[in-house]
C-alpha cells in the first residue's frame, strides 16, 4: 500500500459514494467483505454491528442511503499502513468519520467505521 494509491482510491470513493449509486460504491469490495460499524447496529438493530459478504453489505449500505438522502462524505486525509488505508471523512452533517479499509488483490476485504460525536445525532 502507498499513499499514492491511497490518495487515488480515497478520491475516487469520495466521488462514488457523492453520486449515491450504490453499486458504483461496492466495486471496490470483495464478495467476502466483512464490515463493522456502530451504524450498523443502529440501522440494522444487530448489536454485532457486523454485516458479512457484499449481499449484506449492499443491504446495509441501502438502508442507510434510505435514511440519509442528503449523504455527503468530504476527504479530510489519508492515512496508509500495510495493506491498509484509513480515510479520514466529514459526513453531511459535519461529523469527522475514520474509515478503515484492508485490501486483498486490490479489494476491499475487511473495513470499519470509526465514530466520535456525530455518533449521538
């Protein structure tokens, strides 16, 4: 992973998940996706806030589309590490988000989604 890379991927998900075409989005993750987020667990009301695969995924993902119309993400930085980017993001309504990516063969094959206060709105 470089930051090169990084930057590149980190803009072009920005501009994926701006145009809220969801299979635009899921691309770039493996079928075998795994993805942890507090959201989950509140859009979903499983307290794993886990989703396996890109099915789950997809499922997660619509429903939050469905509640958030006006979502908007904002590249902050970027961070990388060994075969891991992070994407420091602020959402719609202001909040900073982290979001923690590892690749496989070019994929998405593990992520979560770190929150701070914008978790409470």
């Amino acid at each position: 992973m470089d930051l090169e890379f990084a930057r590149a991927f980190a803009a072009q998900w920005q501009d994926d998940w701006n145009s809220q075409d969801l299979e635009r989005v899921l691309t770039h993750y493996h079928d075998e996706v795994t993805f942890s987020s507090p959201m989950i667990a509140r859009f979903t009301g499983d307290p794993s806030g886990t989703v396996r695969g890109k099915d789950e995924l997809r499922a997660y993902w619509a429903r939050g589309l469905e509640l958030i119309p006006d979502l908007k993400f904002e590249v902050m930085d970027v961070r990388v590490s060994v075969g891991t980017l992070v994407i420091d993001y602020r959402n719609q309504i202001g909040g900073r988000v982290y979001e923690v990516l590892t690749f496989r063969d070019g994929l998405v094959v593990a992520g979560l989604g770190a929150y701070g206060e914008t978790l409470a709105r």
